[in-house]
C-alpha cells in the first residue's frame, strides 16, 4: 500500500510539472507569435536603425551680395563642430557629460549645461551641438577619446561671415539658433525646424529667411554598436539657399558710414534711396555691431561680449532708421507746406504769413530763431520760419495736419522689409490723452507744437525720407525697400525649385507707390523754396554744389525745454535733401543725436555721400570737394579650415 501510495504521489507530481512545462511552451509561443508576426516589422525598424543612421548635411544659406549683383556682403564658410549623438548615449545620463566635455574642449559649462537642458524635451535622435568652429587639437581630441566618447563625432557645417567693423550690421541681420520659445509657435513648427537649426534673427536675414535657408542633404552610413562608420550606403547632397541681391550701393554705405562714425556724437542715422523706385543705396545707423559675434555666442567670451552689448547704453543693436523715433524739427514744415496749399489755408498767389518773432497764444510766447517779416512759402522754408509754421498750422487747424499725416502715410509703417519697424507718433486728440491724462482737451497751443515738429511730431527716420522722396518725384509714395532680387536655386521642375523672385511689398494688399494728387504747381512752389535752402543763402547753403542742386531743409529738433538742451540732451540735427532738384535721382536723410544745429552737423555730413555719388556717377570731381582717396571695400573673412578631420565625421 505504501508503494502505490508513493507511485500515485510521483505520477501526480509529474503531471503537474508536465502541464507546468507545456503552460510555460504556449506562453513563450504566443509571445514569440507576437514579436515575430504580430510586432516584427517594428523591431526589424528599430534593429536596422541601430545599425543605420542617418547624418545631416546642413546647407549652406544663400549669398547676400551688393548690387552690382558681385560684392560679396554675407557667405557661408566651412568650419568643423563637435555634435553630440544622443542616440549612442546608452545608459549614460546626458549631465554626467558637461564637466568633462568642458573641461576636455574648453567650452564654458553652463552654456553646455543649458543647452543640454533645452535639448532634454527633444526627440532620442535629435543631435546637440557641443563646440563650434573647433581647433585642430579639439578634433584630435574627439578621435582619441572614441572608446570613451562614443556618442562624439566631428561634422562639417557652414558658418556665415559679415564684413568686419559692423559693416551693414543693421541691413544684414545675423543668423543663430531657433530657441526653444520660437519652436513652439506654429509658424516655425510648420516649417519643419528643429533644435540647433540655424535662422535668420536680425535684418535681411529674417525678413527673407525662407528664401535664404537652404534644404539640408544627408549621408546614409552603416555604424558598429560603438556608433563607428562602417560604410557608407547614400549620400544626398544639400541644395543651398538662394542668393540675394540687395541694393546696396557700397560706396554710399561706406561713406555713410564713414559719416557716422566720425560725427561728433556718433551716433545717428543716415540713408539714401533712389526716390524713382524706392531702393535705398544706403543705409547706416550708429553705433553699429560685430554681427559675426553672434556665431562665437557658444564661448564664454562670445557670451560676454554679446552681453556687453546688449546692456550697451548706446543701443548699438538698435537699426535707428526704423526702429528709433525722433522730432523731426524743421523737417515737418515740408509736408506741412504741401498741405497747406492743398487744403486752401494759403494759396501761391497769397502765401505771406506774419513771422512775428514768434507766437504769443493765451500766456505762452512760442519764438522763432529769428524774424522774418512777412515771408511767403517759398521764402518760409529756404529760411526755416517757424513763426510762419505756427500761424500755418493754426490756420490748417488739428483736423488739417491729421488729414496731412494721413495723406503721406505718416500714420503707418514704411513697409520696408526690415524686421521691427516702428510706429510714428503724430498729432491727435487721442494721443494727448493718452499721453496727458491730467490736461487732455487739445489747444491751440497743442496746434502750434505739432505744426512745426516737436512735441506730438515724434517719427522714424525712414519713414521722413520716404515722405521727401515723395515731394522730390512729384507725388509718388514708393515702398522703400532693400532686396532687389532672390535668384533661382535647384532644379527647375522638382518640388525643392525655388525660382526667381524681384521685390514684392511685405503687405502685399497696399499699393506701390501710393499716388498722391499733389497739384504741379503746388509741389513746384516747395521744391523752390527747398532749392533755396541750399543754393539761395538759406539754412543749407554750406553744401551748395554748383551744376548739382540740392534741394533740402535742415531740422533743429529739441529734446528738452530751452536752457536744458546741453551735452547729451542737446538738440537732434537733421538734414533731409534729393538732387537734382528739378530731376531727382537720389534723395538721402542724416540725423546726427544730440549735436546741435542741423546746417551744422547733418548737412555736411550728406554733402560728403553727395560727394562719392557725384564721382561715380559722373566721373570727375563735384564742384568744391576735396579729392579723397579711394576707400577699400571691406572684406568678408574666411576662417582657415582645420587640417584633419574626425574619422566618425
């Protein structure tokens, strides 16, 4: 009994580890079932991922030449940078690496750490850029250290250069990486970017980014578990942005420039556009900026003297022509008169107002520089009689000199295709009482001010030039604007063509130019008065060029009350002019901050680009000009390239 009792014991124990055994055989079918039918595909993918990868090729931006279409003002050089592949990080947290890889290739380590961090809500597969521009020594490093660093390797990409000294800084723009605030809005997430992209942030190369950003190719390779090129599969080559032509003329900006820099602030504006189609020649504001800063802000001393710049208390990021405001002093009266006419507060037949001195309204005495009698438009504004203006602009009333910031588009932005221009300030109810709260009902003497540039009259400088160039051409309000063409890139006929494209309006609902009715006569009347300012002993006579008439007006702008206007509260200088007077070919404004008297400062200033205009265009030297020596054009640097290379690259 006990045998059978043992045997039955030892039959029941085997059943039970058999249905054990087949139980564990049907579960290991069925998830073999699952991983090889069911999910194989997908772990096929990932297996031939792990063994092939593919490496971007960045493609370089396209070319920003001057306008002779040759002069090479931005280009992309070939520089080497060490990237980080994430995907062969393996256990290793991605922290872990910032010391050593500081330490190891001289980078500052909190610009490493952030940038880790920004990366760290990325995709695996996203690649972070450790150094840029690296040394010979930091490539040698990276290919010594493989074993130890396998998610390292060395690529190729383009850098882009500008001209030194801060040549056309504000034209050009720079380049750098989208930040992570940019990848969340839809217009650069439906482009398709991703981290450690590089896109236009400044000037041309914002505005026409989508033009100047290329498409990036890439290298198909086979890699061993250490992330080793083993072989190469394909190579699809990257197609470069389009080059872009701009209108720069560049011996205009370099005396503009010149200009600038020399004045006894240094600090203001000046631009020159041709007033037949609105394509501005010239246009520098000081102080200006080392755009290629901007490719060293990876570094510790990049950062710093990006951060020196930035807390600059002269603004050099600033583009003064678009993105500063100013009273336009003086130069107000030109739209003034223009309007006055049209609106029948004074006629060419009847134009003679009271100088007076000045205006006393209710108890406020408002002087003129000077007295002059009982002058008629013309004379007004070769004198610059601001008493005529007060009586022009109370007779014109508040509703006139609305309607005549509305007919020259004083109310609106330029529409040139810079980024960030800003809006005037000009003369209304509601801007009093937005501004002055505690006395907001408008007076008469709230009329004088904004009859003659001060006070309600507060203008961007391009926004002045393209209202002179409207007078200079008879009534034609042209966008000004700085590209002059986009040429074709890629194969005409596959999806990636893009082909070539002339200069549109950003907005392209508003009309170019905007016609204004301005009668003959009428504009006649203000050009002769502007032709006196230089050529018949007025305000601007110390530029006169004798078989060149300069038709211009000066502009003396206060920036505080009389008695303070001193050191860097002293007057705003203003000069804005075209010539020939009677047949304009180019028009150009100067501002010059805190100088003084604009016949002093601003004019001479436009007379020396005057200057290099007229011997360019006509070949010998303008009449009382001293000979200068030709000014070398600036070169554009191209960094050397390193002598080796990273085999994993």
């Amino acid at each position: 009994m006990k045998f059978e009792d043992s045997s039955q014991n030892l039959r029941g124990r085997l059943w039970i580890v058999q249905s054990f055994v087949v139980v564990l055989l049907a579960l290991l079918g069925i998830r073999l079932y699952y991983l090889q039918l069911i999910r194989g595909q997908y772990y096929a993918e990932i297996a031939q991922n792990q063994r092939i990868r593919l490496l971007p090729i960045p493609a370089p931006r396209g070319n920003i030449f001057a306008n002779d279409g040759k002069t090479a003002l931005a280009n992309s050089s070939p520089i080497y940078n060490v990237i980080l592949s994430r995907e062969d990080l393996r256990d290793r947290k991605l922290m872990s690496l910032v010391q050593p890889l500081a330490e190891a290739l001289q980078v500052d380590a909190d610009i490493l750490r952030d940038r880790f961090e920004q990366i760290g809500s990325q995709p695996a597969f996203e690649s972070i850029l450790v150094k840029q521009d690296v040394t010979p020594a930091d490539i040698a490093w990276v290919e010594s250290h493989e074993l130890e660093f396998p998610e390292l390797r060395v690529e190729q990409q383009p850098q882009r250069r500008y001209p030194a000294n801060g040549m056309l800084a504000h034209v050009l723009g720079y380049v750098g990486e989208i930040s992570p605030e940019q990848l969340k809005q839809p217009s650069y997430k439906d482009k398709g970017l991703r981290p450690g992209d590089v896109i236009g942030l400044s000037g041309l190369e914002q505005t026409y980014d989508d033009y100047l950003r290329g498409k990036e190719g890439y290298r198909k390779v086979i890699v061993d578990s250490r992330g080793r090129i083993q072989d190469e599969i394909e190579t699809v080559a990257p197609q470069a942005g389009q080059d872009l032509v701009t209108t720069i003329d560049l011996d205009l900006q370099i005396a503009a420039e010149e200009q600038l820099r020399n004045s006894v602030t240094g600090r203001g504006v000046l631009v020159a556009l041709d007033p037949n189609n609105g394509e501005v020649l010239a246009l520098a504001s000081a102080p200006t900026f080392d755009p290629n800063l901007f490719s060293r802000i990876g570094t510790k001393e990049g950062r710093a003297q990006y951060v020196a710049v930035l807390n600059d208390p002269e603004k050099p990021l600033i583009n003064r022509a678009v993105q500063s405001r100013y009273p336009p002093g003086s130069t107000w009266k030109i739209p003034m008169a223009i309007s006055g006419l049209e609106q029948g507060a004074i006629t060419l037949d009847n134009s003679t107002l009271v100088c007076g001195g000045g205006i006393l309204v209710g108890n406020k005495f408002t002087r003129c520089m000077g007295n002059h009698g009982t002058p008629d438009i013309k004379a007004a504004i070769t004198h610059s009689c601001d008493g005529y203006f007060y009586r022009l602009g109370l007779k014109m009333g508040l509703d006139g000199i609305m309607a005549m910031v509305d007919e020259f588009d004083l109310n609106k932005r330029t529409g040139i295709d810079l980024p960030n221009e800003v809006l005037d300030l000009t003369p209304s109810r509601e801007l009093k009482k937005r501004t002055q709260p505690e006395n907001s009902e408008w007076k008469d003497i709230d009329t004088v001010y904004a009859s003659f540039g001060q006070v309600y009259d507060i203008i961007t400088p391009i926004a002045l030039i393209r209202t002179i160039a409207g007078v200079a051409n008879g009534g034609k309000l042209y966008v000004p604007h700085l590209l002059k063409e986009l040429h074709p890139a890629g194969v005409a006929g596959t999806p990636d063509y893009k082909p070539y494209r002339a200069f549109q309006p950003l907005d392209s609902t508003r009309p170019n130019p905007k016609v204004l009715s301005i009668p003959a006569d009428i504009n006649l009347r203000v050009v002769e008065g502007m032709w006196g300012v230089v050529n018949n002993f007025g305000t601007g006579q110390g530029i006169r060029m004798a078989g060149f008439d300069i038709a211009g007006k000066t502009g003396t702008a206060q920036v505080v009350g009389l008695g303070k206007d001193v050191g860097k509260n002293k007057d705003h200088s203003w000069f804005v002019s075209y010539a020939p007077a009677y047949k304009p070919e180019i028009a150009m404004v100067a501002l010059i901050e805190n100088s003084g008297f604009g016949g002093l400062h601003a004019a001479p200033a436009v007379r020396q680009v005057y200057d290099v205009y007229y011997r360019k265009t006509r070949h010998e030297e303008p009449p009382g000009a001293v000979p200068v020596a030709k000014t070398p054009k600036p070169e554009i640097k191209t960094p050397k390239k390193p002598e080796t290379i990273a085999k994993n690259q």
